[in-house]
C-alpha cells in the first residue's frame, strides 16, 4: 500500500502535494545493559479522561525499558485527568496532592512526566476535562499546566527538570 501523507490546500480543495509516494525506512539499536543509567525511574503518564493511549509512546517507553530494570526499579503509574469543571478542578486538586505525597516520597532517582492529550483544532488549546453535558473543555496550554501540576505536584515536576 502506498502512504502519500503531505497533503496542500489549493483553491478550497485538498489535494497530494507530491504523487510520489514516500517510503519510510527506520533502524532501532538497542543498548546494552551497562549502557543503561541504573536509578530506579518512575513514569507518570496523565491521560485525559476518555482518551484511550493504549499503544502510545509512554507505553513503549515503558516496555522498552523492562528489558533493562527490575520491578523495583522501574515504575510505570497511569493518571487519568478530567478538570473541565469547577468542581472537577477541586477534585483534581485533592487527587494532585495525593499523588505528589506518594510520588514525593519514593526512591526513585528520575521521574518522567508524559501527557496524552488532544488539542483544539483551531487554536491548539488543550482539552481539559468534559462539562456536565460531556463536551470538551478546552484551555490556553499555560493554564493547562498550571492545572494539572496543581499545588505540591508543581515542585516535583521543577525538581524533576533540575
């Protein structure tokens, strides 16, 4: 099957902006086991809520490294986020400062922060929640942050960056 994926609009219409196909060629190289940082890691995933991020990179990630760490030393944690109303948010707030007193406390040497998200079409806002109808909720990405690293997440995401 051929994949023609850069497409152009012209005139209204969207139309192949090359009739060549493109062929993608990859090479994965795996490390060696002494090659590998030995730290026990944590990998924080938030999902927005509905999303399914099965499959994803954050999964892979995890996958990949198994290979190399032990239970013990490898931590894969999946949070589920839905702040798209006032009450949520406070909801969300109790749960984030849950989550960063049992994070906070753990061993783990690095953390990884990976958000599955989807965005506003038109202004790339991200989606935040689900109002009471069900509808998306959508913010500026700065406030999204702002969110979902609420109260004593926001010092373990900055320690983390350091």
């Amino acid at each position: 099957m051929l994949y023609f994926p850069f497409t152009q609009t012209v005139q209204g219409n969207t139309v192949l902006a090359s009739n060549e196909p493109t062929f993608i060629n990859s090479m994965c190289e795996r490390a060696s086991k002494s090659q590998v940082c030995g730290g026990p890691i944590l990998i924080i995933h938030f999902v927005y809520m509905g999303l399914n991020a099965r499959g994803g990179v954050p999964h892979v990630l995890n996958v990949a490294l198994e290979e190399y760490y032990s239970e013990n030393n490898l931590h894969y944690l999946e949070v589920v986020f839905d702040f798209g109303t006032s009450r949520k948010l406070c909801l969300w707030w109790s749960e984030a400062e849950s989550l960063a007193a049992t994070i906070g406390e753990d061993i783990f040497q690095q953390k990884i922060f990976l958000i599955s998200v989807h965005s506003e079409v038109t202004h790339g806002d991200l989606f935040a929640g689900k109002e009471g109808d069900g509808s998306d909720v959508a913010v500026r990405p700065e406030e999204f942050m702002n969110y979902l690293f609420l109260g004593s997440l926001q010092p373990l995401l900055e320690e983390s960056t350091t």
